[in-house]
C-alpha cells in the first residue's frame, strides 16, 4: 500500500479562458508507506503539447520558468515514470491531493494524450475531509490549513513539489483519521 500525495501545476492565464484546454506542466509527489514513513518524492516538468509557450501570468504564479518547460518531457513520459515511481502497477495505491480537480486534470491530460486512467482510482480530496475533521463551516485553502495546523509553509505556494510537501504534513499529522475506503472503485468522500 502506498499513499501517493500529490500536486499538480497548470497552463494558465490571466481573464478569460474559453477555450483553452489547461495541461498539466508540472507534477510533486510523495509516497507514503502504511506505516507513516515517507519513501521518495517525485517532481517534474512537463512540455504542454497545446499551449507551449506559457503565459506571463503562469510564470508569475508558478515560478516556473520557459526554459524549464522547454527542456521538459512529454506528459506521456512523465506520466510513466510516475506510475513506475509510484508502483501503480505493483500495488494497491491511493491517489490524495488537496481538492477535488488534480483527479480530472490527470484524466483530461490521459485523455488527451491517448493514456490510460483507470489507475487514478482510487482518489482522495483532503481538502473536504479536512473541512469534516477540523469542523469548519468553509472549506481552507492549503496554505491556510498548514498555518492553522502550527507548521510554517515550507516553500513556494502554487509550486507542485512544495505544495505536495506541505500536504503530506497534514496528511500524517491526521494519518488515522481519513476516510479512504473505496466504494464503486473511487475512495470515499464526503
């Protein structure tokens, strides 16, 4: 059993987005065993195939820059150096990340890249569950809930690597508390 908590980062723009089809450009990980203990991580970049040349904006919000787009792999090598990482294939894995979208956004980029998804089952949204456990009438950003929590927010925010770290934090800290059984192939949530 690994717990593979993760964080994706977008193709982005600043106002109106009709009709542009956002892409996954980058991807942090880490995999946690059933006994708390922290494996490995995992993070990189992807090339997006539609829009390769990224927005002013998105570099701003992500700190991404072109040249590490540029030098990037396609989504199809990422992806599967990912699933190898993660020993999708090997054992049983939960997907949990911080919302209920990066599932979607992994399917779309698998889709459009002629990939198979059926492995992002199952999937966990902490962001929810955490809203349950904590009691709180509105749901937190992360980094409102790591603040909240007594931990300092390591990193930069809207970086996937960092925001996967600071997820993991919550992640153990709340380890028991979780409500990742599967029901009709998608772990559970509120």
């Amino acid at each position: 059993m690994n717990y593979i908590v993760f964080d994706l980062e977008l193709t982005c723009w600043e106002g109106d987005l009709a009709g542009r089809v956002q892409e996954i450009i980058e991807i942090g990980a880490y995999k946690i065993d059933p006994y708390r203990h922290t494996k490995s991580k995992f993070n990189r970049f992807i090339k997006p195939a539609l829009y390769p040349i990224l927005s002013p904006y998105c570099i701003q919000l992500t700190s991404i820059s072109q040249k590490q787009i540029n030098e990037a792999k396609s989504f199809k090598e990422v992806i599967k150096l990912f699933m190898d990482w993660a020993e999708i294939d090997a054992e049983t894995h939960y997907l949990i990340a911080w919302g209920s979208k990066d599932r979607q956004y992994l399917v779309n980029d698998c889709k459009l890249h002629r990939v198979d998804y059926d492995w992002t089952d199952p999937y966990t949204d902490l962001k929810i569950q955490y809203q349950h456990i904590k009691k709180l009438r509105e749901p937190r950003g992360l980094k409102h809930a790591v603040e909240s929590e007594g931990f300092e927010f390591n990193g930069a925010l809207h970086r996937a690597i960092d925001d996967a770290y600071n997820l993991s934090r919550i992640f153990l800290k709340y380890f028991g508390e979780w409500n990742l059984h599967k029901e009709g192939g998608k772990a559970y949530q509120y």
